[in-house]
C-alpha cells in the first residue's frame, strides 16, 4: 500500500494471498504474488508549516507511480519502533534543526533503538563497529532549519555512518520557507531513496 501509515512488517508480496482469489486454476499462485515488495520508512519530525511541506513532498516522491513494488510507511519520530527501523529496506529521515543538532524526536529514536537495530559500542561507550542487522541500508535526510543546518546534518550523519547506512541521495538542508525547487528536490529525495528499493 502507497503512503500506509499502518505497522510495517519487512518484507512482503505484492498481492494479498486470500483463500480462493489468488490462486489460479491450475492450483498455483499468480507469479506477480510472488514479487517482492521492499519497505521505505519515512521517519520525520514536522512541527512547522514548512517541514510539514516538505515531508509531504518527500512522501509523493517516494510513492510516485512510476515506482513499483515499495510500500512507504510513514511515521512521527515519537511513534517509530525498532520494528518499524528494523521491517524496512530504507530510510528517510526528516528533522528541524534545533540549537545545532538534529531535533529531540529524532535524536529519541536513535538514542532508544541505537542497539537495537544494529549500532553497537565500544568499550568506552562510543559507537562501535556495527552489528550489521540495518547496515548497507540506503537514507535520504532533509533537515530545515531557520539559521543554521550544519550540527543537525553532522549529528544524523555520524548516528547512520555508525549504523553502516549507505547514503542514497545528498543531503537536503533548507534554511527559511521551503521554496518551489526545494519542493521538488524533496519529491526527488524521496522517489530516489524508493527507486533504490524497487
């Protein structure tokens, strides 16, 4: 499902199996049931009218119709489980950029799920070599901010270079009210991230 805001559950096919409408006569499934479908997670913070812009635009992109077989589940920072991280195939990420560093919903779910989903750490308490259950995933990130993105893009970066994520498209850091072309670089953040899943 486009745009599900529904639990994510990993991978998945495409087509619902139900008891009589998918299989066929000879007795065996429809090939197209057996494609797999891959799970972009949209994770954002929108407390304002422009952030909100832009995770919107973010979201079309990433479910254009032109990209087959991804499923978007979308959540609020504060709402997203190790599950959610750990059901999906790729990440974008969305954040207000507060006093120099990536906003506190986000940096919660980092903070709670690091260990989880695959961070570790080192002896002395800083990250470590991951265990691998989330690396090689790719992300997109989109950071607004009203002065200043700088802290905020280098506190994600660090947090998803830890979790051995792979950087899907460039950042995108938008100082002041989103403009029309940042509307559009967020559309192509998200269709490009969904395009590496399909």
């Amino acid at each position: 499902m486009r745009g599900s805001t529904g639990s994510s559950a990993g991978r998945r096919t495409r087509g619902a199996l139900s008891v009589d409408s998918s299989v066929n006569r000879k007795g065996r499934l429809p090939l197209d049931s057996l494609i797999p479908v891959s799970t972009l997670l949209v994770i954002h913070h929108s407390p304002t009218p422009s952030l909100a812009a832009l995770t919107a635009q973010v979201v079309a992109g990433a479910s254009d119709p032109e990209i087959e077989d991804v499923d978007v589940v979308v959540r609020a920072a504060l709402e997203t489980t190790a599950a959610d991280l750990l059901g999906a195939d790729g990440y974008v990420l969305g954040t207000s950029a507060n006093f120099g560093y990536m906003s506190g919903a986000l940096k919660h779910v980092f903070d709670s799920m690091f260990l989880q989903i695959g961070g570790a750490l080192d002896p002395s308490g800083a990250a470590g070599a991951s265990s691998g259950s989330t690396a090689g995933r790719p992300f997109g990130l989109y950071v607004h901010g009203r002065y200043d993105t700088v802290g905020a893009v280098r506190s994600v970066l660090a947090i998803t270079g830890a979790l051995g994520w792979r950087q899907g498209y460039g950042v995108l850091e938008v100082l002041g009210d989103p403009t029309d072309e940042h509307l559009g670089s967020a559309y192509e953040l998200g269709g490009t991230i969904s395009a590496l899943l399909a």
